[in-house]
C-alpha cells in the first residue's frame, strides 16, 4: 500500500481486516502538543510511526504503548484510531468496537471513526453492519482507497458481488497499487460472469504473482488460466509465509497415554469438509471401508458446522473422530501428535477456510495432500500428493514440490451407494420435453470466454438445444443471457436451475445428455456425480492438475473418447452427439456399464489400493526412507 504524508501504512496482509493507515490529522501534523514543552521527545506523528512500526511487525502489544502515548493528547483521532486496530488484532473486538463508537459520538463527521467501526463489526462477523459504518466512511473520505476496499471485502461476506466489485473497482482506481483491490476485483468478477475488463485484469495479477508483487491464495489463481510454473510459485510463496509464522510460535509437544492398536497403521485426515460438502461424499463410503482394513483412519474436522447425516456417517466410519473447529493451529498440531497419527492426510490444501498452517508444525512424521486441493501446496513440510499418472503425468510433476505417491487407479475415491432419485417432469425445470440438453453444473468461477463459446457453438450446431445450469451468484445468469443474445443465440435456450441439495442435485443427471466441461478448471466432484447420474462427461483435459481431473476420470471409467485435444474437436463431439440419437444412446449404454465394470466406483477396491499405497509410504519411513526417492 503506498505510503503518503498523511498516512501510515498499518498494513498487516489479512485481507479480510486490511489495516488502515494512520489518519494523521492536521493537528497531530503540526502539533508538538503539551507534552512536548514538558521536555517530552516526540511528537503525536513520531509516536503514531513508532507504534505503525511495532503493528507491520506484529507486535501489537507495543505499538499499543506508542499509541497510547500519541493518544494522551485528545486530538490525536489517528492515534484513537490506531489503538482500536491493535485491539482488533489483539481479538478485543467489543473494546475497538466501543472505541470507535466513541469517536464518531465526538465528531460523526471524521471518517476515521466510521472505518473503525466497520473494521471492528467486520472482525467480528456483522459485514451487514460492518457495510453501513463503512458507507459513512466512504461518503466523508471518498478519496481513501483502503475503505473502499474493505467496503468491498464485507459487501462479498454478505454475497452482494456486484456491488463488492463497484467497490474494488473504485479503491484500484483511486490506488492503482493496490494490489489486494485489484487480486479481490479478479475474483468477484469472476464470479459473477463480469468479464468485461477481467482479462486485462487477470494478466495483470498473474504477472504480479510471478513478480512476487501480489500474494494471492493458489485456489484462486487456478481459475485465472496460470500455468504449471506459475501455480507452483504461488503455492511456494504461500507455503514459505506460513512456514516463517510458524517458526516465530513454539509448540510443545506431548505424548498422549492411549497407544495404537496392534499392527494397526494410524492416520489423520484433516479437513473442513466432513459434512455437507464435496469431500464427504467422495470419501464417506471409502472410510467405511477402511473399518476393516489395517488403517485407523482418524478424522480431524475443523469445520464447525452442525451434526447432518453427512457427518453422523462419517463420525461412524471413522476409527476415531476428533472435532477440532475451536482449536488452534497450535493446539491441532499437539493434538495430531498426541494421537500419534504416523501418516497425515490434508484434504483441504488451499481450497476452504482451514488452517494449512498446522502442517508447518511437522505434527507427522509423514504429511500428505489428498484430494481437496487440485495442485501442489508448495510446501517443503508436504511430503507425498497422491494422484494417478493421467491427472499428475510425469511431465507435470517437475512442477510439484511433493513426492507423488501413484494410484494405478484414478485418484479419487466415490461413493457407489448413492441413490440416483427421479427428479421432477423436465418441464418443472422449464427445460423441452424432446430436444437435447447440454448440462454445465460447474461454478460460475469455472466459466470464461473460451468455455462459453464452445457451448454456444454446440447449441448453434444443435437446433432446439438447450444449455442447463446452476443459478450463479450476482447478476451472473442475467450477464450469461445477454452473452447469448450477443452470440446470436435466443438467451430463453441457457435454463437456470437453484442450487439444490445433493440428493435432489443428482437426479437432475436423468435429464442431461452431455455435460460439457470447462476449460482450465475442470469439474472434479461433479464430474463425477454427472457420471454417476448417467450423464456422460465431454472435456478437454489441459497441462495443469485442475485441467486434468475430468480428463482422468473418463479415462479411468474406460471412456478416453470423452477426452478430446481441441477446441474443434470438442464443438465436433458435441453437435454430432446431439444430432445422432443411435450414437448417443450407445454412449449412453456404454456409460452405464463402464460404470459398473471399470472400477471408477469400485469403493472396495480403492479401499485397498489406497491402504496399500498408506502402508508403503509408511514402510519406506520406518526404514529411513526419504520421499523422493520413493519407489512406485
């Protein structure tokens, strides 16, 4: 953020609590202050420095002294101001809140008090609040970067994306600098199919990255079309910051009284997924397998969501399971070595609101990146990322930091048990009685130009096709529409649908006969919930481990003809698809056998290869084996 006259940059790297600069007043500039004649050495701004410096080092407690003293003179607001931050930091959300409170009852027209005020309610989870203090704030300061940009982060807590990107829109344009603005805008354009700009845009963050000028979360760059390098050097970077944090936090580490069982191979698995979520139903029925196997497969949820079905199942699958959401990285790692797990499995990586920071602790001997993550954590503290050779070929992994650790079988697990119910009539969904539906069921985040006109080149090629999707967030189904109109395309043939919950979700599949897939950023679990319906998956599978996830099922369900080299090729499949009913019935068939014989849904079976690959890494350790010289 840059620095100016007026403005201290208290900038702390949280990019849901962006640290505002010290609003020094032109009292405090100018002021020497009484102090000062009492032989006092500084001034209210050397004071306000000071402690700006002990904040970018986070050490609050500190800068907390230095502001305490600029504060001592009443006119000191930036100085107020500056305190409140530190106690958000410190996690004493009511004090900075009442803080703040206070100095908009002594002048409701200084901005400063009003961002305060926002920062604190955002701190604590009110953004609806949060939204209005921070409204006040830009209407007073309109020219201040960093209030826009935090008006932008609460506006996209409360799902309002369009406005979040007026938002981050205004302070990139006030600071053009600003490179959490411009990284914030990339994503909630994305998501609300806003491409207008977001190329130039997203070339400008991924130049940034490789410039180690922005910090970007690697989920979020995987749908900006980065390369394998270039995901790698996101992740690294990522990985290196919480390994420094890490180091600066001492952990004690204690032995729990409960041993393992006899001959029993212990591992963790570690994510915030185990509920109503993606990663618990592709791994319920794999860990109901494991029961029976030489593997204590402990849980370690750090979700905090309610008791559902979804987590009853796997809290009955597992060997053991240990619900963690209040605890800290800290204490998850004594608790993962107090349980003396030998092999941890992270099935998060970067994708949800986790604690990737735990791994840097080493709490395991043996640390391994699973499923949840399409891409390389970058992590020196990673030792093994499981994956087939059709996700992860060779080629690819040179740009992976961990071991990969090969399945001779795709590496992700499914469920078979699920039921496939009979949805509702097509038209309840509004779509046509006879023509073909084309299905993309990704997130709108997935989507992009090239994607897009693939699919509307197959509905050109196609009469009286339709193309059914999901309702996205913002405006993002209204934009698709116009996208069409523009296209030629009468926008009445893209069907939206709500999102469902996953046993309605699944049945949508009866009505769908070709998914066609995104380009860069496959489908991953809904692929395979699509093949699984019965709806056979078309998809191009490129150089990158999120490209490769679709490609990689079809080849392993025994249907490579699913996985085309072009983007003509693709449009080519398509059309003949939709106009040849005999070929698309055959495909079809075809589909319902593979998946009863290719092993893709054979849970049993992974059960075992997977426990076999588990035991292997563990052998390899105990004998003072290193990863990389792992044999397959």
């Amino acid at each position: 953020m840059a620095m100016s006259e007026n403005s201290l940059d208290l900038d702390d790297g949280n990019d849901d609590l962006r640290a505002v600069g010290d609003a020094v007043s032109g009292i405090e500039r100018r002021a020497s202050v009484s102090r000062l004649s009492q032989g006092d050495e500084a001034s209210v701004e050397e004071l306000n420095r000071a402690g700006a410096r002990h904040f970018a080092k986070g050490d609050f407690a500190a800068a907390i002294h230095f502001f305490k003293l600029a504060a001592i003179d009443l006119s000191a607001v930036g100085a107020q101001a500056n305190l409140g931050r530190c106690e958000i930091r410190m996690g004493q959300f009511d004090e900075a809140a009442a803080r703040a409170r206070s100095l908009v009852f002594a002048d409701a027209h200084q901005w400063t008090g009003w961002q305060l005020l926002g920062e604190a309610l955002a701190a604590k989870g009110l953004h609806a609040e949060a939204i209005e203090a921070y409204r006040r704030a830009t209407t007073l300061a309109p020219e201040q970067a960093v209030t826009h940009r935090q008006l932008g982060v609460s506006l996209g807590h409360c799902l309002l994306l369009d406005e979040a990107c007026e938002a981050f829109a205004r302070a990139l344009d006030l600071n053009p600098e600003d490179e959490g603005s411009r990284y914030q805008l990339v994503i909630n354009k994305r998501h609300v199919c806003d491409w207008d700009g977001l190329d130039g845009l997203s070339e400008q963050l991924k130049s940034r990255v490789a410039a180690g000028i922005a910090l970007v979360s690697p989920i979020d760059l995987l749908s900006e079309d980065a390369s394998a390098s270039l995901q790698l050097a996101c992740a690294t970077r990522q990985a290196e910051r919480l390994h420094e944090d890490a180091r600066k936090k001492t952990v004690h580490w204690e032995r729990s009284s409960h041993r393992p069982s006899s001959g029993r191979l212990r591992i963790g698995f570690v994510s915030a997924g185990f509920g109503q979520h993606p990663t618990a139903i592709l791994t319920s029925a794999l860990f109901e397998q494991l029961r029976n196997s030489p593997v204590e497969a402990h849980l370690f949820s750090t979700g905090a969501e309610p008791v559902s079905k979804a987590r009853e199942r796997l809290m009955a699958a597992a060997y053991r399971f240990h619900q963690v959401s209040k605890l800290t990285p800290q204490t998850l790692a004594q608790r993962i070595r107090a349980e003396q797990i030998e092999l941890l499995v992270d099935l998060d990586g970067y994708s949800r609101a986790c604690w990737p920071m735990v791994y840097a602790y080493r709490p395991a001997p043996v640390q391994i990146a699973w499923l949840g993550y399409p891409g390389t954590t970058g992590a020196r503290y990673i030792d093994y990322v499981i994956a087939d050779r059709f996700v992860l070929p060779p080629s690819l992994a040179a740009y992976f930091s961990e071991q990969p650790a090969y399945l001779s079988r795709c590496y992700q697990s499914n469920d078979p048990t699920r039921i496939v119910p009979v949805p509702q009539s097509r038209q309840d969904y509004g779509l046509p009685v006879d023509a073909v539906v084309f299905a993309c069921f990704n997130g709108t985040f997935k989507l992009g130009r090239r994607s897009l006109d693939r699919m509307f080149k197959a509905l050109k090629g196609v009469p009286g096709s339709v193309l059914w999707m999901l309702e996205g967030p913002g405006k993002s189904s209204l934009r698709l529409r116009e996208m069409a109109r523009g296209a030629d395309i009468d926008p009445a043939r893209l069907v939206f649908t709500p999102k469902l919950p996953h046993s309605q979700y699944l049945g949508l599949y009866r009505h769908a006969d070709l998914f066609l897939d995104t380009e860069g950023y496959n489908a991953h679990t809904t692929a395979s919930d699509a093949l699984w319906g019965g709806c056979p998956v078309l998809t191009r599978p490129g150089n990158t481990f999120a490209s490769r996830v679709a490609g990689s099922l079809n080849h392993h369900l025994g249907m490579p003809e699913l996985n085309v080299g072009s983007d003509d090729e693709f449009v080519a499949f398509a059309i003949r698809y939709g106009n040849v009913r005999e070929w698309r019935d055959a495909l079809k068939q075809k589909l319902a056998l593979q998946c009863d014989v290719s092993g893709l849904f054979d849970v049993k079976g992974f059960a075992a290869d997977f426990a076999d690959l588990l035991a292997r890494i563990a052998k390899h350790h105990r004998s003072g084996g290193r990863a990389s010289n792992f044999l397959q």
